[in-house]
C-alpha cells in the first residue's frame, strides 16, 4: 500500500513537473476566417463548366479548401475559424471539423459584403485584437503571406491582398468597419479600388499585400495547369497537381 502511494506521489510530481517544463501557449489575439462553400457540383466554380463537369469543378474546389486549411494549420497565434456556406451542418464542414480541429461558423448575411461585415462583427472584440478574412481559390496563399498580414495588422487597421481580376483575397481588420462593405459591386473589377478608396476616406492606415491570381476563368485555369506541371513551383499541393492534370486530360478527350 506504501508503495502504491509513493508511485501515486511521484506520478503527480512528474505531471506537476511536465506542466511547468512546457507551460500551455498564450490564447490567440487574432482569428483567421476562411470564407468556403462546400464543394457541391453545379454551385462552385460555375465559370468553369463548360469546359468542366460540374462534379468535376467542385472536385477542384475541395481540393484548394484543403490546401489552404493544410498551410493555415502552422501560423502562431492565430485561431483558424472556417465559414461555411450554405450552412455549417453541411457533411463537408463536418468532415473538415474533424479533420482539421477547427471550428465551423455560418456565413450570415444577404450577400459577400454583409456576410464578411457580420464575421468581423462577431469575430472583433474580446479575445481576439484582429481578423482577417481569406478566399479559398487563391493558390497562391502560402503560409508566410498570412504570417505577413497577420503582422501587419499591429500597425496598420486594414490589410488588403488585391487579384489580377479587380477584387482582393484578404481582407484584415483590427476594428469592424461595415462601411468597407456596403454598395460595393461584387464580382466586378472595381472591388479592389473601391474599397481602398473607402478605407482611404475613413482615415484607415492600409498596408497591401502582393497581387495574386484567383481561379474563376478558364483562363485562370489553364495558366494553373501549366504551372502545376512546373516541379519546382510549391504553389500547389501534390493532390490539387493530380486534380489539375487529370482534368486537363479529360477535357481533351471530350473534344
């Protein structure tokens, strides 16, 4: 019985010893959002079909919200929050909670800009000092980038990552301001300029990150198909280089 209690002591010793030798981090002033829908056929990447099945543009699809979960997983003191549309009772978001261990919100709203103003709303304030808001089409979205524009949000209120296209793939903030988000026409060219020149009259400081190519255009994805064959380009995990090839391969032999 002796024995028994002494191994007891010295067991609790060594969890009292292990806590203070690695003590728990400090909880995450800032939270990343990644803004995805669920990679349902006929509702993702629709610019692409034709040339592409719709089961086969939302299989791309799946693919890069996977690789961007899978670089997001490294940044330090950040939480990573995953916005799921059209609701986060979707099996995909099930599947990506538990997979990845991160938690699922709903996107709310009426449109992108009301949905992006109601997640800085919610996610702004107390424990997080800053959020940023991320794409999930961008393939050039790597880890040090968002390391980047998380930094960069200690000095600066706002953080904006443009697109060739017009638009931008992040959007950082330390305060919510839903005035970045009304009357702006989504899906136009002018998304980019016209809410650098709101952040501009509201006296927001603005640091901007690297312009990036999106994938909506077919042109988009024939430049991506090409690079994806490049063995030297990291842009693409090893599954979205397979998902780009074969799908280079069956739409040549549709035609």
């Amino acid at each position: 019985m002796s024995g028994n209690s002494s191994r007891r002591r010295h067991s609790n010793f060594s969890k009292r010893s292990h806590a203070r030798n690695h003590p728990a981090p400090p909880p995450a002033s800032a939270a990343l959002i990644v803004f995805a829908k669920a990679p349902v056929a006929g509702d993702v990447k629709t610019r692409l079909c034709p040339p592409l099945m719709p089961d086969e543009a939302a299989s791309l699809h799946g693919s890069l919200v996977l690789d961007l979960l899978e670089r997001c997983q490294t940044l330090k003191g950040c939480d990573r929050i995953l916005a799921g549309s059209p609701t986060q009772d979707h099996p995909f978001f099930s599947a990506m909670k538990t997979r990845f261990k991160i938690p699922i919100w709903d996107q709310v709203g009426d449109n992108l800009g009301a949905r992006m103003a109601h997640a800085f709303q919610s996610a702004l304030g107390a424990p997080y000092r800053s959020a940023i808001i991320i794409g999930t089409d961008i393939p050039g979205i790597t880890a040090p980038l968002l390391t980047t524009a998380c930094n960069s949000l200690n000095d600066h209120d706002l953080v904006l990552g443009p697109t060739e296209d017009g638009g931008y793939y992040l959007i950082g903030l330390r305060s919510p301001n839903p005035q970045l988000f009304e009357n702006v026409p989504w899906s136009t060219d002018t998304v980019f300029s016209l809410t650098h020149e709101k952040a501009k009259m509201l006296n927001l400081t603005i640091k901007i990150l690297p312009m990036l190519r999106d994938l909506d255009t077919i042109e988009d994805l024939q430049a991506f198909i090409h690079d994806s064959k490049d063995k030297k380009n990291q842009t693409f995990s090893s599954r979205t280089k397979n998902v780009l090839q074969e799908l280079e391969k069956r739409v040549a032999q549709r035609q």
